[in-house]
C-alpha cells in the first residue's frame, strides 16, 4: 500500500494521546478516518484538526469495552461510511497495581480494552477484506509485552497476548493481501499514560516521540511491517532488541537490567500513587 489517500481507516482511542497524533499523521495522508472513543466532545475536536490537514473524519462515540455492541458498530460503518481499508487497534488501559491487589473487574477491563476488543473487531472486518484481498490490520502494542512489568502485570499480559495474536494471524492470512503489523512503543513523551502519570520514565530506559511512534504506523501501513519496536532512536531501538534476544537465553539476567534501569521502581511507585476510585479510561500508550 504505496498511498493512504482515500483510504477509510478506523482508528479507535481517537480523542486523546496517541490517539490524536495518528488522526493528525492519517489525514495529511488524505485518508478518511473513522475515529472511535467514548468522549464525543474530545471526538470532535480530533475531526476538526482533520478536516484542517486536508482529511475527512467521521466521530462515533463508543465505548470499546462493550463487545455485544461491536457488530452495530461496524454493521453501521459499513453501510454509511465505506468498507474499512486499514484498522489501527489503539484503544488502551492500564492500571498500576501489585497483582493480588486487582480486582477482577480491573483485570477484565484491561484485558477486554486492550486486548478482546482488538481481537472482536478484526473478526468482525475480516470478511469484507477477505472479500476484497486487502486490508491492513495495525495493533499498537508496548515493550511491556515483549517482557513483562512489574506492578503492571495485566497490562504486559494484555500486550503479550496482542503481539502473540498478532504474530499468529500475519501467518495464518498470509498470501491473502491482508497484512498484520505490531508496534511496540516503551515509554512515550508528551502525551498518554506516562504523561498522565506525571512521574518521568527513567532516563537510561529511553522516551519517545509521539511522532516517532506515528511515523512508525504510517511505515508499518505502507510497508507491510510485522514487527515495529520503537525507542527513542535507532541506538536504543537495537539495544532494546538485542536485551530482548538476551532474555530468551537468560530471562532473569534482563529482570536484573530492569531493576537497574528501576523499571519496577517506577511502576511501584505509579501504584501507590493510583487513586483507588480513579475512573477507567481509554488512553494510550504506552508503559
């Protein structure tokens, strides 16, 4: 897929982090953009800044948690809008905890935004791009599913679970032109959950852009990427691969590089710090 134009995407976790600089980068691209969150009101506003860049956006307020309701959703983009070209899988939680202090509709509420949702609505498109031999499917992942994180364990397992499923459909509907990509930020500045968190990353673990992440979508699209990971540039993005090609031989030697980095202080400490009646809500990534 050399352009973008005219193509209909459906991106969700539309009205905030990330979220927003991916409806900005797909309408300079001249795509129509399905644009999916909750706040109809924060919605609108990202289909402002996209018709400005030259885009089309279309707001539909849903929340992504609600599976039984992902049929009507997509029932009616098909039928008013266009049959969807590109699905960005964006939508995402996270809650800091220790793990026996989850309850178990924390752990249903990540695992069903960030992962069952993304699963649902691929199901549900899968036809329609079958029938047409094209479509790219584009699942926003995190480093925390390439190893896990302590005091974020359900959403590392969320993550693991997309870049696995991920891995799996690439080959299952490979030769069919409908292409599965996995972008794997760490930790992003400026804006969504370490943002949100008002607690700096470490320094030694590296920050990214926001539009680092999103030019990484853009190549993933156009290139049929399968496996983005995304730091702060190409120095810490090798490294970040050649730790994770150390932990399959010696898991526990990357456990302790964690700790040296106080990846697990940090996440300890965004735990005490969570408001207990705190409301979920669809941000975006990452760690």
């Amino acid at each position: 897929m050399t352009t973008l134009k005219g193509k209909t995407v459906l991106l969700t976790g539309a009205s905030r982090g990330l979220g927003v600089y991916l409806a900005r980068a797909l309408a300079r691209e001249q795509a129509t953009i399905v644009c999916i969150s909750r706040s109809k009101s924060k919605l609108d506003v990202t289909c402002e800044e996209i018709k400005a860049l030259g885009g089309q956006g279309i707001s539909i307020p849903f929340d992504m948690q609600n599976l039984t309701e992902l049929p009507v959703l997509v029932q009616h983009i098909q039928e008013f809008v266009a049959p969807v070209d590109i699905l960005i899988n964006n939508a995402g939680i996270e809650i800091h905890r220790a793990f026996a202090d989850y309850s178990r509709e924390e752990i249903q509420a990540v695992l069903t935004t960030n992962l069952l949702s993304a699963m649902e609505l691929t199901r549900l498109l899968l036809p329609s791009m079958e029938e047409r031999g094209s479509g790219r499917i584009i699942n926003i992942a995190s480093l925390a599913g390439k190893k896990g994180v302590a005091y974020n364990s359900i959403y590392s397992a969320s993550k693991a679970g997309l870049i696995m499923w991920t891995d799996a459909m690439r080959q299952e509907l490979a030769g069919t032109g409908i292409y599965f990509s996995s972008i794997c930020p760490g930790y992003v500045s400026e804006t969504g959950m370490t943002a949100d968190s008002h607690i700096p990353a470490p320094a030694l673990a590296g920050t990214s852009t926001p539009m680092r992440v999103v030019n990484a979508v853009i190549k993933a699209i156009k290139h049929n990427k399968a496996e983005v990971i995304v730091n702060e540039n190409l120095i810490t993005e090798a490294v970040t691969k050649l730790m994770f090609a150390i932990g399959q031989i010696s898991p526990t030697s990357v456990d302790r590089i964690y700790r040296l980095l106080g990846v697990a202080k940090l996440n300890k400490r965004r735990a005490e710090n969570w408001t207990p009646n705190r409301r979920l809500e669809i941000s975006t990534h990452h760690k």
